[in-house]
C-alpha cells in the first residue's frame, strides 16, 4: 500500500505505483486538466513520474508560481527544436531557465537579432502540433550511443562528467528532437504558452570557459498569458529608467573605470551618502551592544587554510605572491572577515558571562569574481560589507535571532523596503558532521516557524555557506524585483577550526556558536537598490545635497548667501550654484538633480526676510520663514522621515 498526502494534510493510498498525473485524475478530472508538473516530495517533477513509496504530493497548476520555471524550461527546448531545424548545422548544448526566463546555446551557428521573429514563428508550429514530451531512463553508456549517433558531442561530454554513481540519466523526444535533460517539463509541446519573446542573442562559451568552443546564445521569456508578457515587459521598460549605472552618474554619485573593472570610485556625492548610512549603522549598533574593529586587507594562506576557505574559496579569492615569496607563504586579499574574527575573539580568555560578543567591522572586502558576472553596483570585485560576528552559547541562539530579525526590520523600514526570509540548508561542500548541521538547521527552523508562522519563509536546499545554514533577507524595491541583502548565518564549525574557548559556569572550556550577519550586505549593491528603488530621489535624511538656493538675479545673490550658511550651520546639506542662469534653468537643474528643495530667493523674499521653496514633487510654499523651515528639515532628518513634509 502506498499513502499520497496532499498540501491538506489528507491521505490517499493506492495499491499499485501511481503517476502524479494518475493521482490528479482521482482527485479531479478539472485539476488533472490544468496540471502542469507536479511536487514530489518537495521536488519538483513531471506528472508522469511514478511514485512507488509513501509520499507528499502537489499538483502544480498554472497558478503556482513554480509552473514558470517548468514553462520556461520547456520553451527553452522548443527554442533548440526550432533553430536544429531551421539551421540542420546547429548543435543545442544546453538551455535552461533562469530568472525571468530562459536562454539556450548553440553550437555552429552565428545568429542576429533580425533571425529571431523566424524562430519564434518556428516554435508557434512546434507548439501548435502539440507533440508529446516523453521521459525516458537510460544507461549512461545507452543514452552515449544515443548522442554520439546524433553528432551530439557535447551531450556525450556532459554524461562523461557525471559522477560515477549516476547509473542512468534521463532523456527527453519531443517529436524528432532530442534532448539529455533531468526535466521536468509539460506533458506536451501544445501546453506551452504562446505567450513568450526571444529577447536577445549573445556570445558564450562551452561551460564558460573561455579557451573552449565559442558558442550562440539565445535569450528568451514566457508567461502563461500576454497580459503577463506585456507587463514584464512594461516593467523592463520601467527598469530601464531606474538603472543606477545611468542614474549613479547623472546625479555623480559612483564611477567605473576601466583600469579598475567591477571597484567603484565613490564620488564626493556618493561618498557623502555613504558616510550617513555608515554614521547611522554605527549609532544604532553601539546602541545594541556591539564593538567595531579593522582588520589587515590581507593575510597569509594560513589563516584561509585553518577557515577552510582555501579549499572551498580559493578560486573566487585574489591570491598575493612577492617574486621571491614560496607559494606555501602566500597571501590573499580577504573576501570576508570572519577568520579575523576568530582571532580577536582569542586575544584573551572569555568567560560564559562575556557572551554574547558581538565584533562588526565595515573593512574592504575583494572577491573574484567573473568579468561576464560584474554589474555595476551589484555585482562588484571591491566592495565593503557591514559584517558582524557574534559569539553566543547554544542556549543563546533563539534570543540573538530575535535580537537580529528587530534590528533588520528598523534598518530596511526606514527605506519603506518589504522583505521575506528565506532558509539555506547544507551545500554538497559543507564542513564538519552532519549531526551538527542537522541541530543547526532544526534551530533556524524554530526560530523562523515563530518569528514568520510555520511555513511562511522560503526553503532553500542545499544553499547554505560551508559552514553553517543561513537565513537570508530577501528585499523587494518599487518595482517588484527581489534583491540578496542581508544574510543570518549559524556556525558551529569555524569557531572549533580557530581553537577558540570560553569558560562556561562550571569551569569547563567551551566552543562558541558564532553568528554571521550583515545587514545593508555589500554597502555598494544596497546602494544600487535604493538608487533604481527610489529612481534617485531619495529621502531627504540620505541626499548629498538637501536643498539647493536659486538666487532669481545676480542682486539676490548675497541674501541667498547668507541663508545658505545659517542652513549649512543648521547642519543641512545645502548648496548654490556660482554662476548666474536663468531662474527658469536653475529650477529645470534642481530638479533633474532630485534635490528634495530648492529655495527661490527674489525681491519678495528679501523685502520679507522669508524663502519660497519648491520641492522635487512640484509643490511650491511662498513665504515661509527661514526657522520654519530649517525645523522642518531638521525633523526629517533627526526622525529619518520617508517624505519631504512633516
């Protein structure tokens, strides 16, 4: 007998192995109707997959949200189907969905943005006959024959490179095409949706690497709907307004240069910005109990060997070796701070009583990460990051957490940011034994059944840092689009590879659980979200410049002077320009600029010692008396308001 339960909690036994698509069909023939794909066991898998042994079961529908990446994954190999058979010399490699879409990569052919309304055209016939899509298992040397036959080398490649324990792979037909894939898709060509757009085609490489065979690759989306298509295309639209390269350069906040690829130069502008997030973060976690620290740019492979990072990081470090240094005695720039950690923690003996210890440090940061993989501001080589390390018993961790998840939610409401949690379980790369990992993760979950309701945060397996599972903060701006800010991390491993110790009540020396979190994350991406969140019209707690006086001649010019330096005394962020245009341009400047006011000083102004302000919304406010004002701005700025007026 094998018992299905379903998302209700309720039972379903069968006798005999039964399909996802079979258990639908019982359930209702409507659902089986509008099933897609189907969960099994938290997996997602095609409706024909059999289950042979008790298990939990969803039938996906176009109406969860996993049904697109199953879409998107079955339009990518429509996409191969249609270019093999417009251009017979092309060879497909792989294509799978990604977010927001899907890509797939050729071999043997060079294509142009003018090819792909034919290829589209092509896939509306593929999915207008409505071919089956079936699944097959086969030996590794069986689905070799296959591909080899077929001329498709580089499958073969890729079944070579398995790991010796896969015995068998999966193959996909579709018609005459066919395809090594682990799945799963639509039951047929015909449940695709028309509703998709091949975006763009570009350059690649096989399995990216650079000294391999040149490769086309094709970008594409889709959605079950065009009223979905053309929304994500208005957002894209939208996106494109907001980009913080573009922005971050009109306004001279931050500059790349190509002596130096993905480390930004930091503008006085910009800089300015950054220093106020920094002053408050600092404030705010002196307040809560923590000690900031610096540490060296970089240190001998020693300490990245005791942390594991050299096994596990090395590739993505930037590794230092003089002309007459031994390789054994080489450096690397640091791409996170927790060994350093690990050392201060050990400059002396701690006691139980000490704990928590909480260490932050805000220190230069470098990873390496691709030339293909830099993006701005949000994805850079050079960053600084607000990391912290907190060092606590194992009976401390529930209340640390809440302590975190209060201080998250004070940081990202004062941008009006909306966030979820999401949980990484153990990599396949992990450290230490699986006992430990396992009370690590039952801890988080704890945590986050309490702090989000049971099942309100997302799972995600096998992403956690090497040491330890994680909560991750998840942002989302303006414009619906999701951002990696803030991560949680629990470690019981690093702490024992450092040696370090405090004493617990009974006199016996302990292993600190260690706590890994930032908040902004990389100082330089969360600026990147809040320029295209905010389009650059920011709060006017974090504007480099708050308010702009636009003397209407040259003759208003020494009383707009002598407001600009009881605002500057004031503490406000404030500035004119030196040379005399036009109120017309200096008002059209103000605004392009996003400063939040701008300050119009003409005859009236002077004849009533007050100032007219015009704020960045176009609402205008005539005579209003300097301390007015200089209050209100104060307010805003001491209370860290999201709006312009109090």
């Amino acid at each position: 007998m094998i018992n299905i339960t379903l998302p209700d909690g309720s039972k379903m036994p069968f006798e005999n192995p039964v399909s996802a698509l079979q258990v639908a069909e019982k359930i209702s023939p409507n659902l089986a109707k509008a099933a897609v794909a189907a969960k099994v066991n938290d997996t997602l898998t095609d409706l024909t997959t059999v289950i042979t042994t008790d298990a939990t079961l969803s039938i996906i529908t176009t109406k969860n949200p996993e049904s697109l990446e199953v879409l998107r994954h079955t339009t990518a190999h429509i996409l191969a189907q249609a270019v093999e058979a417009l251009y017979p010399k092309a060879k497909a490699t792989i294509g799978p969905a990604i977010e927001n879409g899907f890509y797939y990569d050729f071999y043997g052919i060079i294509l142009k943005e003018d090819d792909l309304p034919k290829i589209e055209a092509k896939m509306v016939e593929i999915i207008a006959q409505d071919l089956p899509i079936k699944r097959s298992m086969s030996g590794r040397a069986e689905a070799k024959e296959v591909f080899t036959e077929r001329g498709e080398n580089f499958k073969v490649e890729l079944i070579d490179d398995l790991p010796e324990e896969i015995k068998e792979v999966s193959i996909y037909t579709q018609g005459d095409y066919v395809e090594l894939c682990r799945g799963p898709h639509l039951p047929s060509t015909g449940r695709a949706s028309k509703a998709f757009k091949l975006t763009k085609v570009a350059a690649a490489y096989w399995r990216g690497d650079s000294n391999r065979e040149s490769l086309q690759r094709v970008y594409g989306t889709a959605f079950w709907s065009d009223k979905e298509l053309k929304a994500y295309f208005t957002l894209l639209e939208e996106a494109e307004k907001r980009d913080h390269r573009k922005i971050g350069k009109a306004l001279e906040l931050f500059y790349f240069d190509p002596t130096a690829p993905g480390c930004p130069y930091w503008l006085p502008k910009g800089l300015k910005m950054y220093n106020i997030l920094l002053d408050y973060w600092r404030k705010e976690h002196e307040k809560a109990g923590y000690q900031e620290f610096a540490g060296p740019l970089m240190n001998s492979r020693v300490l990245w060997e005791t942390s594991g990072h050299w096994d596990h990081y090395k590739d993505d470090m930037y590794l230092l070796t003089a002309h007459d240094m031994p390789e054994t005695e080489s450096y690397a720039l640091k791409p996170m701070s927790c060994p350093s950690t690990m050392l201060l923690f050990n400059l002396k003996t701690r006691s139980y009583q000490d704990l928590p210890i909480r260490f932050s440090d805000v220190d230069m940061i470098h990873r390496n990460e691709a030339s293909g993989a830099l993006n701005g501001m949000f994805r850079v080589r050079e960053f600084h990051q607000d990391d912290a390390h907190i060092f606590i018993t194992e009976d401390q961790i529930e209340e640390e957490y809440e302590r975190l998840f209060a201080l998250a939610d004070q940081f990202y409401k004062l941008f009006g940011l909306k966030y979820e949690m999401k949980l990484s379980t153990r990599p396949d790369d992990f450290i230490g034994d699986i006992e430990t990992w396992d009370r690590a993760e039952a801890a988080l979950r704890r945590i986050l059944d309490k702090h989000c309701g049971k099942g309100n945060y997302t799972l995600k397996e096998k992403d956690g840092a090497f040491y330890g599972p994680k909560v991750d903060i998840a942002m989302k701006d303006a414009l619906g689009r999701e951002w990696q800010t803030g991560t949680f991390q629990l470690d019981f491993q690093l702490a024992g590879r450092f040696g370090c110790k405090y004493i617990d009540k009974d006199g016996n020396a302990k292993t600190p659980v260690v706590i890994h979190r930032v908040l902004y994350g990389s100082l330089e991406r969360f600026m990147g979200v809040l320029t295209e969140h905010f389009a650059g019209a920011f709060p006017v707690w974090i504007c480099p410049v708050q308010v702009r006086l636009l003397p209407v001649s040259d003759k208003h010019r020494e009383y707009a002077r002598q407001i600009l330096e009881k605002l500057q005394s004031a503490g406000i962020r404030a500035e004119m320009e030196r040379q005399s245009n036009t109120i017309g341009y200096q008002i059209r400047e103000a605004h392009n600029a996003k400063i939040p006011y701008a300050l119009i000083i003409g005859d009236k102004e002077i004849e009533s010692n007050t100032v007219s302000v015009r704020d960045r919304t176009g609402t205008i406010k005539n005579a209003i008396s300097l301390d007015e004002f200089i209050n209100t701005v104060r307010e805003i700025n001491d209370t860290h308001s999201l709006g312009i007026w109090k």
